[in-house]
C-alpha cells in the first residue's frame, strides 16, 4: 500500500483490534504493578510495529509520519503500556544517524547542558535494552547508542504509573556514536512531541466515546441524562477538543513529511496539551463520582493525559519557544494567526 490513508486505515484496523482484545483493564493494572506484557510486546515487534519509521533499506517500512500518527494515536486510544512508540521513534534517530539498531525494547532521551550524568524521567529504560542520547552542541547533532544496565537505573514513575527512570550514564557503554551538522532544533523533541500529541489525541477520543456511551445508560429523573442540555453541552465541548487535539497532531505530522516542523509541532504540542487538560476534566465530569472510582477504566486514559501533556515540553515550554521564534523571524503574528503559510518558512527555520 502506497496511499497514507490505506496505511493508516490498515493500523487503525489490524492493531486496533489487537490491543482492544489484548489491553484490557487487567492487563492495564498488571503493567502498572511492574509486570512486563511480554506476550503483547512481542505481538508488537512480529507485526513490525516498532520499525515503521525505519527506512526500507534499514530493514523497516519507512511510513510517513502521517501514517505514524495512526500508530501513535492508537497507543494512545487503548493506553498501551508499552514502549511502542518510544521503540520506533528511537530506531528511526539510529536509522537517521546512519547507525545499526540494536533489537529489543528501545528508549531516547535529549541531553541537556544541566542534566550531568544523570537524565531523568526516561520513558521506560528499565525495560529498554539501548538509549537513544541525543545531544545539540552548537553546530553539532550527536547520536548516541548506549547499553542500559540494570545498576544504573533508578525506577520511578509518573502518575499514569508507567516507568520514567532515572539513568546515570556516566559508567554505561556507548556501543555506537554518531555527529553531523545541526539544520535546526533538535529531532528527538519534535519526533517525542508528535508522539505525544497524537497518544493524547487517541485518548481524548476515547474518553468521549466512553462519556457518550455513558450519557445514553445513565438514567437520571427518569430518561438518560444525554437529553439534559447541561450534559449535550458537556459532551459536545468534549468532542470538540478531541476534534480539534487531533486536527493539531495531524498538521503536525504532515508538516514532518514536508521536512522541517517547528511551528506545527509546537503547535499541536500546546493544542493538545489544552485538550487533554479540559478534556479530562469533562469526562470525569460525564461519568460522575464512578469515574474515579479505581473499578474504572476511565482513570488509566485520564491519568496518561496529565502526564502526557508535560512530556517533550509542556504547553507553556512550547508556547515560549514558539513566541521567540516568531520574534526572532520578525514575523507578524497576526498574519502568522490568520495565514501561516506566508511565514512558516521563515519561523520553521534554525534559530
């Protein structure tokens, strides 16, 4: 298949209905008790789900973005507790550096001048068996390989209950390195950031087919609290975030394929940071005191919003990465508000 949609509908379909009848809630409270899905995570990797974004001639499928997005949004809709998205987006650095990639479950990471030896709230390194370290050094892009060992791995979470370590990396290998020429910002961010927008859009989805269902059973006064204006108005908002959370990620990710996305990406980084913000609020709102409730399914979405959204920037990092940009391109924002088209060039560029 060449076209992006038939791609993406056959995601959509064939994995969809893998993780519906493999990612239910007891499986979502084993993964967050410390249990590695392992039978799941290699139904992942057989399927080839973590090299999509790997080029033919590195041995992946060398999708689109656009049709990454699918992937991404999916994970997202069925809070798949693995590092699906993490493992494709690293092969893809590897791939990008012109480095091997090694096999097994992969994370990545940005260095930063603060960070020393230690990198913290890396996604799932303890179940990883290589980070991806990318480090922008003026002019300079450098890609690390290195090899995680268990002794250098400090286990935290964040509140979704999902790993976010802590590597000291001073120690550990670097079994493959790489450098060239910076064009722009650094990859890994806005690689992570799409990732993130789109799981956050998948899972606004989610939360509003559940509050519908939930508004057509619920009765209240006698008929189903969806004929209640308060509530159509509750649930239409609903909709429209995700709507909107997941027109962002989609120009996001088109922009990708285009080449650079700074603007789009930032953008899409904030919208659906917003979305996830109001749209968990509403669908806690929809369900009323049982949504809360541990029996629930409604928390694992909820929960992974809230830390989604300050992963790979938050909404402010990006508003104010945006707003300098926009500064330094001594663009006008209200033609840049009204018809982005006419500046991007100049925003997308290195700063």
């Amino acid at each position: 298949m060449s076209d992006t949609s038939d791609i993406a509908a056959m995601l959509t379909d064939q994995v969809g209905r893998m993780f519906r009848e493999q990612v239910d809630r007891s499986a979502l409270s084993e993964a967050e008790a410390g249990l590695w899905p392992d039978a799941l995570w290699r139904n992942c990797a057989d399927m080839g789900l973590t090299s999509l974004l790997v080029p033919e001639a590195a041995g992946g499928s060398d999708l689109p973005w656009r049709a990454a997005l699918g992937l991404f949004r999916i994970l997202g809709h069925y809070s798949v507790p693995l590092p699906v998205g993490e493992t494709a987006i690293a092969a893809r650095l590897l791939a990008d550096a012109g480095l091997a990639i090694p096999d097994g479950p992969l994370t990545f990471a940005i260095s930063q001048a603060s960070d020393g030896d230690v990198l913290k709230a890396v996604p799932w390194a303890r179940n990883s068996s290589h980070l991806v370290l990318m480090t922008r050094s003026g002019g300079l892009l450098r890609t690390d390989c290195i090899q995680l060992q268990a002794d250098a791995v400090t286990h935290h979470v964040n509140i979704a209950r999902d790993p976010r370590d802590a590597v000291k990396i001073a120690d550990l290998p670097v079994v493959q390195s790489a450098s060239r020429a910076a064009m722009g910002g650094n990859p890994a961010m806005l690689y992570g950031a799409l990732l993130r927008a789109g799981q956050m859009a998948g899972a606004l989805r989610a939360i509003t087919a559940m509050a519908v269902d939930y508004a057509n059973i619920r009765v209240q006064f006698g008929k189903p609290i969806r004929t209640f204006q308060a509530v159509q108005q509750s649930l239409a908002q609903l909709a429209s975030e995700a709507a909107a959370a997941d027109v962002a990620a989609m120009a996001a990710a088109a922009a990708l394929d285009r080449g650079d996305a700074f603007f789009e990406t930032a953008v899409a980084k904030i919208r659906t940071g917003q979305a996830a913000g109001i749209g968990s609020a509403l669908g806690h709102q929809a369900h009323g005191a049982i949504g809360f409730t541990d029996e629930h399914s409604l928390h694992y979405l909820t929960r992974r919003l809230l830390s989604w959204r300050t992963e790979y920037g938050s909404e402010r990092y990006w508003a104010s990465k945006l707003g300098r940009r926009i500064l330094d391109a001594d663009a006008q924002l209200w033609h840049v508000m009204t018809d982005p088209a006419l500046h991007l060039g100049d925003i997308n560029a290195p700063a």
